[in-house]
C-alpha cells in the first residue's frame, strides 16, 4: 500500500464516516470488496459518583507527535503479511467532543472483510495504548452545575509499548 491509501490526521472539525468510507473506497481502487469502520463515540457515563454525568469530553494531543505515531501504527499493521488491507484512514477529534458525537474514526478496505475487521480492531487498540492524545471530562451534576473537569488516565495506555506497534 503507497501513501496515497493512507489518510491520518487530527482535527478540530466534527468527525464525518462517510468521507472516511469514501476515501477508502476512492483508494482501493474498486478492488475492495469490504469496507470496516470503527467509531469512538461520547458516552454520558457516570462521573464521580455524586450524582454527576459526562457533558463533554475535552482532547488535547501533541499534534506532530500523536500524527507521526498514527501513521507508524496504521503502516505497520498494514503491511501485507499483517492485515492485506487497500486503504486505511484514521482520524482522531481534538478538543470539545459533546456526547453522542465521534471522537475518533478508523476505516480500512480490502479484498475481503476478515482482514478490514482484523485491521480496524487491532489499530483501535494500539492507537488507544500508543498515541499521546490526552482526554479530560467535564461533568454536569443534577442539579445542572457544571464541573472543571478530570483529567483522566487512558487505562490502555502502556508507555513501555511506545515505539514498537509490533509487540503484542
């Protein structure tokens, strides 16, 4: 797969799966007969116990570096001996990402779905453990007051897997 396949980016811009399909489709070439995309979706989850909501989610990333460690990750897993996808793109949102609304989109093509699925579950998980994208918070209370928000740890984050998108 050349570059062209291959689109990574962080954005500001609410996230849109079509353009993602599209630019797969686009890439393969209309050899691609799946297409498999993952969502990462804002949940009202539970805050901290007190009777508090998820309202939003607030993302910060060091751009050039989250990029780079997208692209080393997608490129990697897929090299044909990996996952023999045709197309891959992955976008992450960065800053207010309301509930309901997608924060981060992964879309592979190939010639058959097993190895889009493989590729779109395998690349979720090592993005989540790998790339320095930090998520804070920001709760509502019942009573409607707002909080400033909780930095949170991504438990999947594992700092001894930078570098190496290979390790299992």
């Amino acid at each position: 797969m050349d570059a062209s396949s291959i689109h990574v980016s962080l954005t500001h811009s609410p996230l849109d799966v079509n353009a993602a399909v599209e630019f797969v489709s686009t890439a393969s070439g209309g050899r691609a007969g799946a297409v498999s995309s993952f969502i990462g979706v804002t949940r009202r989850d539970e805050g901290s116990g007190k009777g508090e909501q998820v309202e939003y989610l607030v993302y910060e990333a060091h751009t050039s570096m989250a990029e780079k460690k997208m692209l080393e990750i997608v490129t990697t897993l897929a090299a044909p001996e990996r996952h023999p996808v045709l197309a891959v793109y992955a976008s992450h949102r960065l800053g207010r990402v309301n509930v309901g609304e997608a924060s981060i989109i992964i879309t592979a093509a190939s010639v058959h779905r097993r190895a889009a699925i493989d590729f779109v579950s395998e690349a979720i998980d090592l993005l989540k453990a790998e790339v320095p994208v930090w998520k804070k918070e920001v709760y509502v209370s019942e009573e409607g007051e707002r909080s400033s928000g909780l930095w949170k740890e991504n438990a999947e984050w594992r700092p001894e897997r930078l570098g190496s998108p290979t390790k299992p």
